[in-house]
C-alpha cells in the first residue's frame, strides 16, 4: 500500500506536472487499497465439472 501511495503522489503527466495532489484523498487511498487487495491476493482455483 506504501508503495502504490507513492506511485500515487509521484505521478507525472505527459507534460511532467504532477498528476494528483500531493496528499492522497480518502477517496484515492480506498480506491488504492482495491488495487493493492488485488495485486496480493492469491490466484483462484480452476472450476471442478459437476459431471
């Protein structure tokens, strides 16, 4: 999570102006604790047939 909120604060546009604020919104901070649940949780198990 760290590490995404400082990807999060460190980003550059195209033209190198900050893309977001510098400090990471409420709303910012849980869209990235999606993304960092995501990246950390395990992959799923294949489906079993019925038959």
């Amino acid at each position: 999570m760290t590490e995404l909120e400082c990807e999060y604060v460190t980003a550059t546009g195209d033209d190198g102006e900050p893309r977001f604020l510098p400090v990471v919104s409420e709303r910012a901070r849980a869209k990235l604790n999606r993304i960092a649940a995501k990246m950390t949780r395990p992959p799923k198990h294949k489906a079993w047939p019925l038959t």
